[in-house]
C-alpha cells in the first residue's frame, strides 16, 4: 500500500512539473514577444526594412518597459486592475505615438485598425483609408 502510494505520488510529481515546464516554454520574454509582433506587422503594414527596424525597436524597448512596470505594480502587491490597465494603455499609447512618426498615413490608419481603434476612418473606393466625414461629403 505504500509504494503504491510512493509510486502515485511521484507520478503526479512528474505530470505537474512537465506541465509547467510547458508552461513556462509557452510564456514568452518580451523581446520575443515584440520580435513574433514586429514579424505580424511587417506582413500586415507592409513595412520597408527601415520602418521595420524601427517598429522592431520601438516594440522591443516598450514591451520590456510595460513588463518593467507591470513587474513594479506586482512588487508593490497592487491588487488594483485599474492600475494595471491604465499601465497597459499608457504603452499603447507611447506605441501609438511613435509609429506615428515612423509609419505613413495610411499605414499608421491600418494600424489603429489592427489595435481595434480608428473607427472614425473608413476604406474607400480608391482602396485607402479616409475619415467617414470626408467620405460623406464627397458623395454629396
């Protein structure tokens, strides 16, 4: 009866510590997760080598900072989801902004289109995006 119970538990030993050996596989560092995005936004946005460089870096030093400070909230045993996700907005945003400058118009609108922002533009006949104001005016 106790090795039987011997040989259960370092079963169950083996399963849980494989599982989050996976898990921890699975659970990519923050470089990793901008490179995996910069290779998205290259297809998506079609960006040159320059611009991919520099979509490349600014993803690179903003995910590592956004971790940084989630890490920081975390220390400070903040339970507060607000806070977490103000964070997270908060490096969108510095995000946003700085593809702004390296993206061009059309690409920067494709862009808050892929974020789920950007609503007030709208594909039209010529393929490109304009504000839906612009678009209704045209028609009249």
């Amino acid at each position: 009866k106790y090795a039987l119970t011997c040989i259960i538990a370092i079963a169950a030993f083996f399963c849980c510590s494989n599982a989050y050996a996976q898990q921890q596989e699975e659970q990519k560092s923050p470089e990793e997760m901008a490179i995996i995005e910069a290779d998205k936004l290259e297809k998506e946005l079609l960006l040159t080598g320059t611009q991919l460089f520099y979509v490349d870096s600014i993803l690179r030093h903003n995910f590592v900072a956004l971790g940084d400070d989630m890490a920081l909230l975390k220390a400070r045993g903040s339970q507060d989801i607000d806070s977490y996700n103000t964070t997270r907005e908060k490096w969108i945003q510095k995000t946003i902004d700085a593809f702004k400058i390296v993206l061009d118009e059309q690409q920067y609108i494709k862009y808050l289109k892929y974020l789920g922002k950007g609503q007030e533009y709208k594909k039209g006949k010529d393929g490109k995006y304009h504000l839906k104001e612009d678009l209704k005016k045209k028609k009249k």
